[in-house]
C-alpha cells in the first residue's frame, strides 16, 4: 500500500504586484521614455518571477510608447511652423 498524496498544481510564485510595473505605469503618463524604460524592465521581472503586474507594465509600454511618438510629431511640427513663420516674415 502506498501513501501517495493527490496530485496538487504549483500555486503561483507570488500574489504582489512588480513594483517597476506599477512605477512604469504611472511613469508613462508623467516621463514617456522613463516610463517606457521601466515597463519594459518590468515585463522581463515579471515573465522571470512569476508576480502579478504583466497587464499594467504592458499597458506601461503601450501608452509611454503612444505618448512618446505623440511628442515627436509635435516637436516637428512645432519645428516646421516656426521655420515656415521665419521664411514668410519678409526679412
């Protein structure tokens, strides 16, 4: 007779949330590239620790990424309208 106990999955490795996660999360709506930075290194804490936080470090990229290229295409903008006002003012 043996005494083998009933099979039981592996519990997840943690219930916290990744700390960087969340920063980046909050960083991409204040500092785009950091926020994009620290979301992506908490995509890679969270895919090797198993804790809770992959949906907000990649809601982290996404809108830092989104905010980012935002930004730039109003750098140039702001760029092209200031050089097309210099050209046309005559001197």
């Amino acid at each position: 007779m043996t005494n083998a106990q009933p099979y039981q999955p592996a519990a997840p490795a943690t219930d916290r949330y990744n700390v960087l996660a969340i920063v980046g999360f909050i960083l991409a709506f204040v500092v785009n590239i950091a926020g994009l930075v620290v979301s992506i290194i908490a995509l890679g804490q969270v895919k090797r620790t198993g804790e809770r936080g992959r949906g907000l470090a990649l809601a982290g990229v996404i809108i830092s990424a989104i905010s980012l290229l935002f930004s730039v295409i109003s750098i140039i903008v702001v760029i092209v309208a200031a050089g097309s006002a210099g050209m046309s003012s005559g001197y």
